[in-house]
C-alpha cells in the first residue's frame, strides 16, 4: 500500500513480524510497529550510504507537518550535510573537544581530528 494524500495514517496497520514502512513520495514513509507505534520517517542517500531519519510520532506530529519537515530536511540534505552524522555526534561527544565539521565530503584530516576530540582520550593506551 502506498502512502497517498487520501490515508489515514490512523488507520494504517502492521502486517507481519518487523516494522514495516508505508512509502510516500521521496523518501517519506510512516514506520509502523509491532506494538502499533507509528512514526514518521526520511529515507536519503550521503556519500553512497542510505539514512533513515525518525522524524516524529503520529498522533503527536500530523501528516502535513512531518511532509514539511522532510522537505526541509531533503534541503538541508542536498546542501551536504548529513543528519545521522549530526544527531550522533550531538548524542555521543563530549564537551571536551570542539564539535568536528559536519559535512559529506570529509577529509582523513577531518576525521582523525574527530577521532581524537570523540575517541582518544577515553582510551587508556593514549
């Protein structure tokens, strides 16, 4: 079943043992669950690897909302930046160091410099 302007994101059910997603156009899809939990979600491509962005729970984010939102994250997806990258380093890094530069065309530089602010100084060896 696609997802169409039409669907009740309500009335959306799960069909089998894994999350299974209904697709709309673009990459936006609605996750439903097991447990009946839907959430909204963005399918994109960042240097050759395939993210999906959570982008909200229904009821609490309606459907033209969380289409608006994927359109402005499909924006800021095509300008280079990579939204996993930036949700797991604002989840993962410490206060420490600086925040590594968030872009798709990185460089070994910019990665070994990552590394060491993130990585190194948990390491008991360094």
């Amino acid at each position: 079943m696609k997802l169409t302007d039409q669907v009740d994101v309500a009335t959306l059910t799960h069909n089998g043992a894994d999350p299974c997603i209904y697709w709309g156009r673009r990459g936006f899809g609605v996750r439903v669950y097991p447990s009946g939990v839907k959430k909204y979600v963005l399918s994109y491509r960042v240097s050759g690897r395939k993210r999906l962005l959570t982008l909200g729970e229904y009821p609490g984010l309606s459907l033209d909302k969380a289409e608006d939102m994927a359109a402005a994250y499909r924006l800021h997806i095509s300008e280079g930046s990579d939204l996993f990258l930036e949700n797991w380093f604002a989840v993962t890094a410490s206060n420490k160091g600086p925040k590594p530069q968030l872009t798709a065309k990185k460089t070994v530089i910019a990665l070994c410099d990552a590394y060491l602010n993130l990585h190194a100084s948990k390491k008991k060896s360094g």
